[in-house]
C-alpha cells in the first residue's frame, strides 16, 4: 500500500482525484500515515487536510516526517516548536 501511495504522489497534482481514497488513510499505523500525508501533501491537499496528521508523526518517525516538513516548506511552519521539542529532548 504504501508503494501505491508513493506512486499516486508522484503524480503530483494530476491524483488530485485520488484524494478522497488517500484521505482515510492518514489515520493508519505510523508508516502508512506518512505515505498517505506524503501523498496527500503531493496530490494537492490543502493544509487543512495535511497538517493535523504531523504532530503524532512526529513523534513516531521523526526523520522522515521532518523531511515532509522541509519539503513542505514555509506552509508547515507550525511544526518547528514540536521538532525543536523532539529533537533537544534527552
């Protein structure tokens, strides 16, 4: 699933169709979540729709999920505080 999810954000905003199916899926385990943000993020969701997954991301796969957030840029600004939080914490 996740390699499908990978796939249909590489379509980039040509999935956008696909969105509706993806959406559900930024609930799931932990590395379904990211795939499906990732996707999600790729096939023109709003922030509305990508933004609330992040912050448990964060906490369950940090590296990856910081570089979402990279990718997402200036949009994914409300996360650093947690990042910083994750990343100075012993």
């Amino acid at each position: 699933m996740r390699s499908a999810l990978k796939s249909l954000g590489a379509f980039g905003p040509a999935a956008a169709s696909a969105r509706d199916t993806i959406r559900p899926l930024t609930t799931a385990d932990p590395h379904m979540r990211l795939a499906a943000v990732a996707a999600l993020r790729a096939a023109g969701g709003d922030l509305a729709e990508v933004m609330p997954p992040l912050p448990g991301l964060l906490d369950d796969r940090i590296g990856d999920s910081a570089v979402l957030l990279g990718e997402m840029g200036p949009p994914a600004s409300a996360a650093p505080p947690r990042l910083r939080t994750l990343l100075t914490h012993d």
